[in-house]
C-alpha cells in the first residue's frame, strides 16, 4: 500500500511559503531527502485551515479562468500551483455517495469503486472531512508487461481511511486502490511528481474480479495523450496526417503512441485494407502492440 509517513512537527505554513521552496528544490519523490522536504512542507500547509478558503474565494472572484487555463484534470481537482520544473500541488474534493454531484455524475467520475493505479508518485495528505476509503494493493511492477486482459498478483494489504492528518505517499506502478466515497465532503492536499515522462507511462485499470484472492487483470489503459487523440481525428482528414501516422506506427520510441498510430490508420482505411493495416502491427517488436492489434483484428 502507499508509504505511510508521520507528518513533521511544525508551524502552519502558506501557499506562498510551500511553493517558493518547492521551487527552489524541485520534487523527486523517489529521492529520501526530497519525501522529507516534500513531507515538512505539505504537513505545514496542511496545518493552515484558512489557506484554501481563501485561494477557491479567489478564483471565484476571478471568474475560474486561471483554473480554465492551468487544470490538465477534471473539475475534481482545484490546481493550486503548477510548476515548469515538472510538479504540481493540488486540492482534490471527495464528495460523499449521497452528495449531488455524486449522484448526477455517477461515482465513477470520482474513480470510486475502480481500482487503479498511478503513473507517477504523489505524496498526500487528508486536509478536510472523514477522508475517502481505499481498498489497497500492491503489485510488483517488474512482473507487468501491460497487456490488457493481464493476469496480476496483487498483495491486498488493508483497508484504510484518508483522514485529516494522515500522509501516504502513493509510488508509481506499485500501489493500486480502489476508492470508497468519504462520509462527508472531504478534501486532500497532493504533491505530485510530474514530468514530461509521465504521459508516455501506461496507467492501468484493474479488474479484481468476484473473489478477494489476490488476482486481478488489467482491464484498461487510459492514458492518452493529446497528441494521441489528434492523430486519430488527423488521418479522416488529411493525407499527410496519414503519412504521420504511418511513421509513428514504425518508429515511434513509446509502444503505446506505435499502437494508437495504428489504430488510427486501421480506422481510416476502407474494406481489406483495415485488416491488413492491423496485420502489419502483428510484426512489431513489442508483444503489447501485437496483442493489441489481435484483440483488434478479432474485434
């Protein structure tokens, strides 16, 4: 499950005062002495129970547009400061099952009850409310190829609550979890570890399946960058978005984009050709682009 980490002692601290040393250090969440730094700052701000009141009656007063602007993410997350240097520091609110945005989206759009995990490290912390409740698991990244439909071994590990107070840093590709709604509204404060690498990871979706046995497949692979999605939409309407396409499909260094490129072409292509577009993926080097294009073909 996440690492669990004490939250050191010390004074509230500002958003100003978290960001300028975050700033000047940067975050690698994979590095002992940035977790601590990383850790002493959140804990502070965390300790500042008028911080975020006043940040979301500003961006109200300033009609949401720095939010429009700087948010990769869903209306869940309120981006509190989005660094150059690759990291972010953001709220996430956590509605309760029976809170109205809950019901009308649907809990899904709140990733309950889905088990996942992440394509990056984050460091969090509850911040307000009961907390949201997490199924956790852990798996041993070295084992995932990333096929869909992959078999998993998972080490369920507990079930546990993100209260205030209580900071858990999630590793990339180890920890899984399946998120229950909190009690109450609640909000967490994240520090997340975010390069330019990230998008080129696979994130994965997870099916645990009927029985708590310690198996689980991957069901989904959502990451998709935007680059991604253009070229799908390019290729219906540009013969030299085909020819881009058509390159990425041999070259491109990232599995995934080889696959999707692909995809892509396969979708642009009339009658026998289709097929024979997906034929050609079934000769690329990585058995995760041959697999996709089978399940493809099959389909």
């Amino acid at each position: 499950m996440p690492r669990a980490i004490t939250p050191p002692p010390g004074p509230p601290l500002t958003l100003t005062e978290v960001t300028a040393t975050l700033e000047q250090h940067g975050v690698d969440l994979t590095d002992e002495a940035s977790i601590a730094r990383c850790a002493t700052l959140l804990a502070g701000l965390q300790r500042n129970r008028a911080f975020l009141a006043d940040r979301v009656i500003a961006a109200l007063k300033a009609s949401y547009a720095d939010q429009l602007e700087i948010n990769r993410y869903s209306a869940q997350v309120f981006l509190l400061h989005r660094s150059p240097r690759g990291f972010y520091l953001r709220a996430n609110l956590w509605p309760a099952a029976g809170d109205a945005v809950t019901t009308a989206s649907g809990p899904a759009a709140f990733s309950y009850g889905v088990a996942h995990d992440h394509n990056f490290s984050f460091l969090t912390i509850g911040y307000f409310g009961p907390g949201y409740v997490s199924d956790y698991y852990e798996v041993d990244p070295d084992t995932v190829d990333g096929r869909r439909g992959e078999p998993l071994t998972l080490k369920f590990v507990e079930r546990s609550q993100l209260s205030e107070g209580k900071m858990m840093l999630y590793r990339a590709h180890r920890d899984i979890h399946r998120q229950l709604p909190p009690e109450s509204l609640s909000v967490s404060l994240n520090i997340m570890d975010e390069g330019d690498h990230v998008p080129w990871r696979n994130q994965y979706i997870v099916d645990l399946g009927q029985k708590a046995d310690g198996r689980g497949t991957i069901a989904k692979r959502p990451t998709l960058t935007s680059s991604e999605m253009l070229l799908r939409c390019a290729v219906h309407l540009s013969d030299d978005a085909h020819d881009i396409a058509a390159h990425f499909a041999k070259v491109h260094p990232v599995p995934r984009v080889r696959a999707n490129a692909i995809a892509a072409l396969a979708a642009a292509t009339e009658g026998e050709g289709r097929a024979a577009v997906l034929e050609r993926g079934l000769r690329d080097a990585d058995a995760r682009v041959r697999d996709d294009c089978r399940r493809w073909l099959a389909e």
